[in-house]
C-alpha cells in the first residue's frame, strides 16, 4: 500500500434535483465542496449535454476552480473533461478523461500544446491499463471492481485483476461500487486511490476524507503539481 490515496470524483448532476438549474448550482457546490476537502480530481462528466452546454458548465466549473486557487495556492484540485479533448482545451480544464475506446493519451498530448495535460483512461482489464501506460496516460481508472451501479450487467472484474493492472507503471484508481469499507481492500491490492460517484455525491466529502488517512498513494500531489496551469 502506498504513501496517500488519490481521490477522484467522477460528476453526475442529474442526481442533483430535478430541474436543469437546480442541478447545475447543486454540482457547481460538489465541486467547490470537493476542491476544499483536498479531492484529487474532479472528472465532468455529463455525457448528455450538448457541446454547446458542456461548454458552459466547464467554462463555470474552471472560472470556479481557479477562483478556490487564487484564494488558497494550496488547493490542487484537477479538472478533467470526460472524452471532450477539444472542449477540455477550449475551457483551460487541467486535461481529459478518454474512454477505453478513445484516441490515444499520446495523441491528446500533441495536440495539446500550452502545457502538458492530465491524460486519464477508463480501462477494463489489466491490458487496458498496459496499453494506457505504453501510450503516455497519466493514469487509469479501473472499473467496475465491485459492481457498476449504472451497467448492473457488467461482470466485476475483481481484487485479482484490479491487482494485476496495479504493476502497471502509472497510477491505478479502483472504480466500481467503491465505498469506506471495502476501499482499504482495492489499496491493499496495489490500487493508487479511489474514483467514485455515488461515494462523494451522496456524503459530506470532507467526512471522506477524513475517514481514509491512513490510506496512500505513492504519486501524491507532487504528480498533480506538475501539471498545474
């Protein structure tokens, strides 16, 4: 196990309300809520937006961001946009989050040409996670180890094969029915830190984190610093 756990929060506003308005505000609050509890990364990932209104609320959740830094130079939490490598650049996100079946992580750093990206890969199995390292990614989130609330008919995929992708040489995070009682199990297993959804939008983040210290991460903030704007 290693030095400090990762945490990534993967957004889903729809869970917030039941109008478009109250949903956005309720989001932009998780965000800022996640930025001061020390969350590692915060993926946006609305996929039923059009790109017009993905736009916008990337747009609001960078200017919020930015605004949390400026007050605490402390803060180092990453945006990542899900799959959108064309908006993630237009807004200024910290990177991108690609699907499986995406462009490649070597492919976004080109064209990527302000500053280096954070490159994040969903991967299924230990190959996946190969290919994303070999092709430059910065880490992969590795799903479902428990079970995929949104795809009950994804097959989990396990400790063995979550352990099997953690020698991979980027960071590996455990995605998949993630909860406090069985994250010590995904970081005993190699597992650089921990994504989730419901985990962080249905508590008080703050008391998550608080409730994983002693968990860890041999690629801390020092990662992340580097690829600050």
């Amino acid at each position: 196990m290693h030095d400090r756990c990762l945490l990534y929060y993967i957004t889903d506003r729809t869970a917030f309300g039941v109008d478009e308005a109250t949903r956005r505000e309720s989001l932009l609050e998780k965000i800022t809520e996640a930025a001061l509890a020390g969350v590692d990364y915060i993926q946006l990932r609305e996929r039923d937006l059009s790109t017009r209104e993905l736009e916008l609320l990337a747009r609001k959740s960078v200017a919020l961001l930015n605004d949390l830094r400026a007050e605490n130079r402390e803060l180092k939490t990453a945006l990542l946009i899900n799959s959108r490598t064309d908006i993630a650049i237009s807004v200024g996100a910290d990177g991108v989050h690609l699907r499986s079946d995406d462009i490649s992580p070597r492919e976004v750093t080109t064209i990527w040409t302000k500053r280096s990206p954070i490159v994040g890969v969903s991967c299924h199995s230990p190959e996946e996670v190969s290919r994303a390292a070999e092709n430059d990614a910065t880490l992969a989130v590795f799903a479902p180890v428990f079970e995929k609330n949104y795809a009950p008919r994804t097959p989990p995929r396990g400790l063995a094969q979550l352990s099997e992708a953690c020698t991979a040489k980027i960071p590996v995070l455990a995605l998949g029915g993630i909860t406090l009682e069985n994250a010590r199990s995904c970081l005993d297993a190699g597992a650089a830190g921990i994504a989730a959804i419901r985990l962080f939008q249905e508590n008080s983040i703050a008391g998550i984190v608080a409730a994983l210290p002693q968990f860890g991460s041999r690629y801390g903030s020092e990662m992340i610093s580097q690829h600050q704007p």
